[in-house]
C-alpha cells in the first residue's frame, strides 16, 4: 500500500467518541460499532488531522520501538480495515 495518500474520517457515516484513549465509533449506515485500541486511536487521531499514511508511520517509529516493517504492516492492516467499514475514505 502507498503509504503517501491522506485520508480523511467519513463523517457523514459515522459518529465517534473517545473514552480513556480508546476510539468508540458508530457506523450511521449499519449500526455496527467498533472501538480502536489506543495506537489505533492514535492514528485514528492522526487521519482526523489529515496526516499523510507517511507522516502516522513516522509518529509510530517514534513512539514505539519496533520494526517499520511490523509498524507499516500494522498500520496498513488498520487503514484497509477502516476504509472497508467505511469508516475513513481517501
């Protein structure tokens, strides 16, 4: 995946709240709910912000020490994810 597109929340679709850093969001369209942990409320957050994909795996490798290749992984797992719940679009 490209990580260099931005995206953006869906907000015509969704609702969202956060509660002791965990990311609750409620799909309009569905009813379903969903709740990110808190790495994926901070991309979460990040995306909010218009972050590019490039700059939310930068704000990774600096907080957490890990392999940019499990990080980029990870984050591209979570954004396919999203995006297929239409909970953020590009």
């Amino acid at each position: 995946m490209n990580l260099s597109p931005r995206y953006k929340i869906n907000k015509d679709k969704i609702t969202y709240r956060i509660i002791d850093n965990e990311a609750v969001i409620l799909n309009l369209g569905n009813g379903y709910y969903y709740s990110l942990n808190e790495v994926g409320t901070e991309i979460w957050e990040a995306i909010n912000k218009q972050k590019s994909l490039d700059e939310v795996l930068s704000l990774l490798k600096e907080e957490y020490q890990l392999p940019e290749k499990q990080l980029r992984r990870d984050l591209t797992k979570l954004v396919k994810d999203l995006e297929k719940e239409e909970l953020i679009k590009e």
